[in-house]
C-alpha cells in the first residue's frame, strides 16, 4: 500500500520502497507539506505543527510549508497558480473538498480535491506513486466551471521542500555542439532561476533540478525532479530564511497566459521526482528503470548509419545507394538520409516546407533509393523539418499567414527560416497529412525530426510557448497510431529537445551535432544523470572532426558512441581496409552487449588515479561491461584501480581483459578492485564480465 491515510489527523504518507512524503490539511484547510526523506513507517508519528508567525513582517503564510502556494493573502514567496477571475480578482483563496485514491498496476495515485471559497474554480493536486521505483509523479488539474473565462498567469506543477540549508543545485549550461554542460552551484540565500524562454530548444538549461547534501555516486541525499515538458519551462530554487529550501518547476509564467474558457481544465505537465540516500548513482538508476518501463518503447534501437556528416545538402540516389550498400557490408541496421532530399535544398536558405522529392538528386524518385536500402536488409530513414517554412519556399508563398508574425513587424529569419504556427489547426492538419503521406508512400522506419530555431513574434496568444510542442506531440502521437512501427528522433540543432516531454512520444534523443568522441563523454556522463542510455543516439564521424578539429583514433571514437545507441556517420565511402575492418569488429561487438548497453544500470566510477581516466560500468543481470578511457596519459605511471559496483559480495565474476581472463569474488572486485593500465594518447578499452 503505497498511500496511507490518517483520516483523523488529516494526514497523507506516501510509501515507496526506501522513501516517504507526508503532507496534510490543517484546521485552516491548507496543504502543508510535513516530510520527504527515509521512509518513516509510523503514519502516526505525523503531527500537523501549531502554526504562529514569527512576527507581523514574518506572516504565517511565508512560514507554512504549502504543497500548492497559491498567489493571494500575506504570501510574497514564490507562488504555483496566480490567476484573474473575470471580475479581475487576483487572488485565489482555496478550500481543502476531499482526497481520491485510485489504483492502478504500476501506481497508486493520490488526488487531493480543492475548491476557491468564491469561484467555480477546482484545483486537483495529483500524486502517482511508484512505490518498487522510489519516484512519484506530481501534476496539477485545474477545472473551471464557474462560467466566465479564467486567466492563468502563472502555473508551476508543484512545490518541493527540502528541509536543509546550504545545499548544491546541479544542472546543465550549453549551447549548440555544448549541450549538457553540467554546473553544480552552492544554494544559499536568494534565488536560483533556470528557465528556457525559446519555445524549441533547451540547449542552455534543462528542466530538472538535482539538489544533494555533498552527496557521491554512491553516498549522501539527493533530492532530484525532472519536469515532462519540452516548452518554455522555469524553475526556482531558494533558500529560506527558515531554514529549508524550496523548489518548484512547472511551465514558464514569462510572455504567458492561458485563458481557461468555463467548462475547460488544463493539466500541469508532470514532474518526475525522488529522493535517494545513496547519492546519484541510485537517482539515475531509478529514473532509467522508470524510463524504460514506463516511458520508452520497448526493443533494442538498431545500430544506425546518418549520411549528414558524409554528404551535407549534396545528396544524390546513386551515392546514397552507394553509402547505404556500404553501411551494410559494415554490420548498420537503419539507414538515415538526412537533410537535403527534397525540394530545392541546396543549402539552408530554401526547401523546407516543400516536402516533395528533388527530381534532380532523385531522377527514378526516392523508391528506388528505399528499395534499394529494403533489399539489402536495412531499415530506412529520413530527415524532416516540419515546424518550419523557408521564405523561398513554395508553402510560404502560398500561406504567409501560416508563421508567426505580427502584421505590423518584418518576422525575423534565423539559419534561413521561420517557424510554422503549429498552434492553427490547418497548418497542424497540414504538417499531419505531410507526413502521412511520406510513411504512407514509402516503407520509412525512422523519422529524424529536426527543429534548428527558436519561435520568435508569436502572435497574439500568449500560450503557444506551451501549445506548439503540443501540437508537435499531438502530430506525433496520431502518427504513430497510424504507422505504429516508425521510430522518431527527437533532434533540434542536436540535443536542444532533451527531456522526459518529449520522451515516449519520441524514441531517440540525437544528443549533440558535436561528434567529438572525447567532448561526447562529457555531455553522455551529464546525459546520463537524468535521462535513458537507450535514448541517447551517439555517432562514429570521421576526424579530424568538423567542430574540434581533433584527430582522435577510430577504436577510442567506436568505443565512446557505444556507450549509447551506436551510428556511424562517417563518409564511409572513403574508408580504408583497416577503417572497414575495425568498424566491422566494432559494430560486431556492440551488438553482442548492446542489451547490456541500452537495458542495464550504468554507474560512473570513480577515477582514483591522477590521470584523467573516465570509466564506466554497465550491467544487465549477470552480464556487465567496463568502458575504460584515458584521453591522455601525463603523468608517468598511468594504471587505475577500478572499482566495479552493483555485484553481488559473494559471487564471483569472470573478466576479460585484454590479454587473460581473471575470476575474483564480487566483493573484492566492489572494494579492493584490480588494475587496468592504458597508455598513448586516446586509449581506450572495454572489458566484459560475467558470473563465474
Ligand atoms: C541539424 C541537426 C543535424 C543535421 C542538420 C541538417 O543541425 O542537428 O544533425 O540533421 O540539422 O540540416
């Protein structure tokens, strides 16, 4: 029973596995939070605290520890819901109705009912308990039956209180070929915003918050949430002045405003969230289990060969035919033509919008390319840009109305193009047909779906920060009812649409355009944090690599994109014998461990040298695996201990390294561990294990 109610007292214990959430509704009908931590077994022991302001400048709404602070009466802290009733009321004034409980397979859920004392206005708190996974989602409803239009300016899915000072908040800068940059930044007073303001993207923040007492991988308390929406999204985090810190994430309140018509409700995007006492290494691995149970498609991801990096704009059939036949003979599952197909895309500045095949590059049309891949056994793919319309373009020509614009501003273009108003059912319905038809046409397995600007002048609506990526999801969504099978990449100028929205309704990130193996581990240990291995599309590309101009040696390049969903991206046309041969034994190996890869735990294990190893462990029932990395050794004795995690103490394992086999007991493998020497620049190695 993962919901325990103390109907006397008015108090709500939610349970997972390690983990509890208390909250209650005190005699004034308030929310109060009362504890997130270890989980506490005696409901009982919860009492609802007395509550006295500290002075007449310290009300008590500031003290009172809200689930939901709703704007209105002496609160002046960071609020969820801010709203104008029709007679332009701005303060809501809530009513505690009564709870539901609602049980399903994987989930308890928790629905905590409250009412404005005035208007027709119901506020649902929602609380979905996965207990075997130590995580909750929280969202909010809000249903307006009070026959006038609400205005809704502001609307955050929930508050969390962490009932510690002096923590460290972690999350990601970046920028496009930088994506998932992590920062760690000491709390004290004042606040913390991160936010994504662009509609599209969120190469710069990401909406989640990690917040830990000096945790490790393996030790210490991390409080950690990770919000399901793709949108403009805002997060504060602030230290108190009563001594607990405080978070909450939801849609972002900037250029927003959603009218919520009487007889209309509105559902909060979801927030994923969790407590763990072990560190990060247990917060990842309860947010990959949720993610591959609950959120992903199930099914190993095939290895992919894109023909973006090799081919640019200049794609031809006889040389896609070529490249394709080539990506077989190499071991490739999917084949992905990306930009340039279609239309008059020569470049960036014309084409999309005009989604028809280019005669040119396609004389005999772009089956025969599909046959051709479908013959050789490979799935196939394409590259699309739905969101956006070239001003060349033939579509913009015809409906100019069709982006967002104001009537009186030129719209500004940006890497040549505008952006689509997804939020006019007509050009939804358009962007819908035009891909039907494409799946429909032609035997596609995969879509990469790109997104390479943010929406600028964006009418008059306030809400398209938050209604354009659903209508995104919508199309999607209705798609693959259609085409089932068809796999979709969620790509915006590389990783700009990382994040559990997206997620699901989408199968694979594409993680970053920067293919630099060595800048890779860095944005994959970041990635890995927070979201699934099995979603993180990593490529092989030729060097010196297009954005770094780093020479790096194939083996460690293979070895760094494996750790995800492997592609090769590279001109495979060019490669040598020894470059075919290696990626053959490279592509070989990934798919004997890519279960181990895509569908086990991942921990990131220490570096106890002075070197600058990266080395990580994956492990899937009683298989695992060791990526060791040393960019470059220097200092003179090079070895690293590596300490394995997740064995058991007491069974012994068999590894392979290199040059001999070794068995050892769990336990010493996890606390004495054994050496792995790598020397050269760029080295690498993978070192597989097993129960003895
Ligand atoms: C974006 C993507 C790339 C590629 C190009 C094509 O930059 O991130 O992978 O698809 O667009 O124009």
């Amino acid at each position: 029973m993962s919901v325990i109610i103390q109907e006397s007292q008015k108090v709500f214990l939610l349970q997972t596995k390690s983990n509890s959430y208390a909250f209650g509704i005190d005699d004034q009908g308030l929310v109060r939070h009362l504890y997130w931590g270890n989980r506490i077994d005696a409901v009982e022991d919860f009492e609802m605290p007395v509550l006295t302001e500290v002075s007449t400048n310290d009300p008590v709404f500031e003290i009172t520890r809200e689930e939901f602070p709703v704007y209105g009466s002496l609160r002046y802290k960071e609020h969820c819901l801010k709203v104008t009733f029709a007679d332009s009321t701005r303060e809501v004034v809530y009513d505690y109705v009564n709870y539901e409980v609602n049980k399903q397979e994987h989930y308890d859920e928790l629905i905590i009912n409250l009412k404005d004392r005035h208007y027709d206005l119901l506020i649902q708190l929602h609380y979905k308990v996965y207990e075997s996974y130590d995580l909750m989602e929280r969202f909010v409803v809000l249903q307006n039956s009070s026959g006038e239009t609400i205005e809704v300016e502001k609307l955050h899915s929930g508050q969390f209180h962490i009932p510690y000072t002096g923590m460290n908040f972690t999350n990601v800068h970046g920028h496009w070929g930088a994506e998932q940059q992590r920062f760690v930044q000491k709390i004290s007073y004042g606040k913390i915003v991160i936010e994504n303001r662009r509609g599209i993207s969120s190469h710069n923040h990401n909406p989640y918050f990690i917040i830990d007492r000096d945790a490790t991988e393996t030790s210490g308390d991390v409080y950690f949430g990770a919000l399901r929406m793709s949108g403009n999204f805002s997060g504060v985090v602030e230290q108190t002045q009563y001594g607990e810190t405080l978070v909450q994430m939801g849609l972002n309140s900037h250029d927003f405003k959603l009218d919520l018509k009487s007889g209309e409700s509105f559902t909060s995007p979801a927030i994923i969230c969790g407590y763990s006492s072990n560190g990060f290494g247990q917060m990842s691995h309860n947010l990959h289990s949720f993610a591959n149970d609950f959120i992903l498609r199930k099914g190993l991801r095939p290895v992919l060969y894109n023909s973006w990096e090799a081919t640019g704009f200049e794609v031809t059939c006889t040389e896609q035919m070529k490249l394709a036949r080539k990506a077989k003979e190499i071991g490739a599952e999917l084949f992905v033509v990306d930009d340039g197909w279609f239309a008059e895309r020569h470049g960036i500045d014309n084409g999309l919008g005009d989604w028809y095949v280019n005669e040119h590059k396609f004389p005999n049309g772009l089956e025969e390319l599909v046959s051709e891949v479908k013959s050789l056994g490979l799935m196939f793919g394409i590259w699309v840009e739905p969101e956006m319309v070239n001003p060349k373009a033939k579509l913009y020509a015809e409906h100019p109305d069709w982006i967002y614009h104001f009537d009186t501003r030129e719209s500004d273009t940006s890497r040549g193009q505008y952006v689509l108003d997804l939020t006019k059912d007509e050009v939804k319905q358009y962007i819908y047909n035009m891909l039907d038809n494409l799946l429909s046409d032609y035997d596609i397995d995969y879509i990469k779906w790109d997104a390479n600007r943010p929406i600028s002048q964006t009418n008059t609506q306030r809400d398209i920060w938050y209604r354009h990526i659903e209508a995104v999801y919508d199309i999607v969504k209705e798609l693959k009812k259609k085409h089932p099978n068809v796999l979709f990449e969620a790509c915006a100028s590389g990783g700009g649409r990382i994040d559990y929205g997206i997620l699901g309704i989408f199968d694979d990130f594409w993680t970053s355009d920067n293919t630099d193996a060595y800048d890779r581990l860095f944005i994959q240990d970041t990635y890995s944090y927070i979201y699934p291995i099995k979603a993180m599309r990593a490529w092989v590309t030729d060097c010196p690599n297009f954005l770094s101009n780093r020479i790096i040696p194939m083996k460690f390049r293979y070895h760094s994109a494996m750790m995800g969903t492997l592609g090769i991206g590279c001109n495979i046309l060019k490669f040598t014998e020894e470059e075919t041969a290696l990626s053959k034994e490279m592509i070989e190996q990934y798919k004997e461990i890519r279960e181990i890869v895509q569908e086990g735990d991942i921990y990131r294990l220490e570096n106890s040298s002075s070197n600058d190893y990266f080395i990580y462990e994956y492990k899937k029932g009683e298989e695992g695996l060791i990526f060791v990395f040393l960019p470059q050794g220097k200092i003179g004795h090079s070895s690293v201990t590596v300490r394995l995690r997740g064995l058991s103490e007491n069974t012994d394992y068999i590894l392979k390294l290199e040059d001999r086999e070794i068995k050892k007991s769990g336990g010493f493998l996890m606390n004495h561990g054994f050496d792995v020497c790598l020397t050269g620049d760029y080295a690498s190695t993978v070192i597989k294990f097993k129960n003895a």
